[in-house]
C-alpha cells in the first residue's frame, strides 16, 4: 500500500480528477494549500507599493492506493497536471510514500481491503 501526496496547480484539478477517474482511482482527498518551490512566489504593486506574495494557492491530493495501482495514479496525475508537452516551473510535486496500514472506520477492515 502507498500514499501518494500531489502538489497541483488549482486549475488543473478538474482535468486530474478526470484522469483518475480514468483509471478507475475514485478515492481522493482534495486540500487547499500554499506554498513555494523555485517560482519563489511573485511581486506585485498595490497603491503604489510593492509587496511580495511569498505563498502560492496550490492544491493536496492524498490518494492512498494498492500495489498495482501506483503507476496507473502517478501517470495519470503526470498527464493531467503539466502544463504543456513539456511542463513548466511551478506545475508540483508527487510523492510516493510507504503506508504501514489503513482502517475502514465503518467496517474495521485492515490493509488493502480497507483502501
């Protein structure tokens, strides 16, 4: 079992979900957050002031899935969150991480068929 976190830009959220859904992943978490990597946020001017915005609108996903369905995810997450053919700085991150065990509330079921 894996927990893959993505890192997207808000308006590529419809055409992620649409992705996944594609490849029969229907089990998402969705968050808003903020951040910075290398765009290292913007400036702009209000009433003649310049100010910074240090901290980016992004959007979390968190998809916890089985064994077989890691690439499946990754890929579709790649394919629908890039900007362009060859992507651009700012487009996020995935990570890919171990998950010892997951628990369906409801049920009590354990490991991968609580996913």
């Amino acid at each position: 079992m894996k927990l893959i976190i993505a890192i997207i830009q808000p308006d590529k959220l419809e055409a992620v979900k649409q992705a996944l859904t594609e490849v029969d992943v229907v089990r998402l978490t969705v968050m808003d957050c903020q951040g910075f990597g290398r765009q290292k946020g913007q400036t702009g001017i209000y009433r003649g002031h310049e100010f910074s915005f240090n901290l980016l609108r992004k959007v979390q996903l968190q998809i916890a899935v089985n064994e077989e369905f890691v690439k499946p995810t990754v890929d579709a997450i790649l394919g629908a969150g890039r900007s362009g053919e060859s992507g651009a700085i700012g487009d996020g991150k995935i990570f890919v991480l171990p998950m010892d065990d997951c628990i369906r509330i409801r049920t009590g079921e354990r490991g991968e068929e609580a996913i």
